[in-house]
C-alpha cells in the first residue's frame, strides 16, 4: 500500500531535481544539494511538484516520510532563497570577526575563540557584535549559529553572551542584601 504525503512539494522557477532510485539531487541558483532516500520511501516528480509517498505503515517508515518530506522542501528552498542566522553578542569587551577561514571571537576569555567556517557558509561580521550566518544547507547553517552560541550562552543576571536576534533572555535579579 502506497501512501501519499498531503502536500506535494512546489517547485520554484530555476530549480530542477533529479530522482534516481535512492538519490535526491536539487539544483538551483544557489547551488546543489544531495539527499540519499531511507528505505521504505519513495520520491517521484510529477510536472513542477515532488510527490513523497511510503511503501507501508509501520511506524518508522511513517516517521522518515514526514521527514524526508521536510528535508526535500528545505533543499528546494536552501537552492532557490537561502538561509540565513543572525547573532548578536552582548557584553563590554565582547567582539567578533572574520579571518580568513575562521571566526575570531573575543568573548572574555584568556584566548580568542577560533571557529573554522565551513566553505559552504558565508560569514559575515557587522559592527563586532552582529554576525550574520547564510548559506543553503538548513542544518548546517543552524548547527553554525548553535555552535557560536554555546561558546557563551546568554547568562540571565547582566545579559552578557552570543544570542539570537530576538531572542527573549530571562532576567533574574541578583543577591539582596538585609
């Protein structure tokens, strides 16, 4: 028994997707992405959508369906828009910027903070304290952005710390004196 997901995927202008028996290649202007295909579930291209269909109902093969679902539809949108992370470093002192192949971050620590930058990746720093993270690979661009961040976590007594932008940090107040 075939099942269909609910939503086949839509297929902007400029990008074009191979389907072998177990690969997934999509192009676009950004660039190329590959996906190898679980066991179990099936891809088929249908005019301008991607259809992702499952060969049975077990429980994991249900699972993957969804999944590889979501991954193709962020692989189209990786190669045709791109994603993009933004950080920004609060603290006195606190700075960033790009060196050839790494990331320097100063974040009051003994020594600066070399991060390697994947070549897929485009890193930008603004003013020492925005970094901008873009690039078509969803995961990789987030698994970036979480790495930076945990080198010092936003604390919640003075703020100071790599977030997001537009993340909520929970303050607390300090010791009270009697």
């Amino acid at each position: 028994m075939s099942r269909v997901g609910k939503q086949p995927i839509q297929l902007p202008d400029k990008v074009t997707v191979k389907v072998t028996d177990s690969n997934v290649h999509v192009e676009g202007p950004k660039g190329k992405l590959d996906y190898t295909l679980p066991e179990g579930v099936k891809v088929s291209q249908e005019g301008t959508n991607i259809v992702v269909k499952r060969e049975s109902e077990d429980r994991k093969v249900r699972a993957m369906h969804g999944t590889v679902q979501r991954l193709i539809s962020n692989m189209v949108q990786g190669v045709s828009a791109g994603f993009r992370k933004d950080l920004e470093i609060h603290g006195v002192g606190f700075r960033a910027a790009v060196k050839g192949t790494n990331l320097d971050l100063s974040l009051g620590y003994s020594h600066p903070l070399l991060h390697p930058i994947p070549k897929t990746l485009k890193v930008a720093v603004a003013e020492n304290t925005k970094i901008s993270v873009e690039g078509i690979d969803k995961q990789l661009v987030g698994q970036f952005a979480a790495d930076v961040r945990n080198y010092y976590p936003p604390e919640p007594y003075k703020g100071k710390g790599v977030r997001y932008v537009g993340e909520y940090v929970r303050r607390k107040e300090g010791k009270s004196v009697k």
